[in-house]
C-alpha cells in the first residue's frame, strides 16, 4: 500500500505538470514542469523524500528498460538517419563528454564546499 501512495504523489505530479504544460504557453516539455513541481514540493517540505523514495528508486531501476522502445524506432528509422549519421554521432560524442565533464567539475566543487564547511 506504501508504494501505492509513493506513485500517486509521482503521478499526482506529473499530471500537474502535464495541465501546466497545456496553460503556459512555453515551448518546454511537461518532464520539466514535473521536475520543477517535486523540487518546489520537496524543497518546501510539502512532500518528504522518504513519502516518494521507493517508488522512485523502482522507477530508477528499471529506467534502462524505458530506452528499449526508443532505440527500436532509432532502427527501424536508419534509413532517413543515415544520411546525417556522421554528424549525428560527433554531436552525441560532444555533448556526452561535455555533460561528462560538467557534471565532474560539479561534483568536485560540491564535495570542495563539503569538506571546507567540515572544517572550519
């Protein structure tokens, strides 16, 4: 029954994101309204982390499964790809190693300002 209430508040989510998406007349995506709902929640102390947790960290798990279907297209699709399948890959390979590096300099400059809090 827990989990049943952790993926109502995901969903509950979601759906107010999705009816945000149709009012503001924005060209961003509803997954981005959702993220900024559940951070504005979570952060506001209106939802608990341990209130959406396990439900969370299932969807986390089986997330490699959700790329299944997408990769299916990208095949069925290689015919109009690959005339621009070149630069298509040198974008992939860019944009994976500068989010790589990113998310590196990010992680440093957290555990940096962690351990200066630390001590002192």
């Amino acid at each position: 029954m827990k989990y049943v209430k952790q993926f109502g508040i995901l969903l509950s989510v979601t759906l107010a994101a999705e009816f945000m998406e149709s009012l503001v007349p924005l060209p961003v995506p509803a997954s981005i309204y959702g993220l900024g709902i559940m951070l504005a929640l979570l952060a506001g102390g209106l939802v608990k982390v341990e209130s959406v947790k396990g439900c969370a960290d299932f969807l986390i798990e089986i997330m490699p499964l959700m790329f299944i279907p997408a990769a299916v297209g990208l095949m069925d699709s290689y015919h109009e790809l690959k005339d621009i399948l070149l630069p298509l890959i040198a974008v992939v390979v860019v944009t994976t190693l500068a989010v790589m590096a990113v998310t590196g300099k990010c992680a440093q400059g957290i555990i940096r300002n962690r351990k200066k809090r630390e001590n002192g």
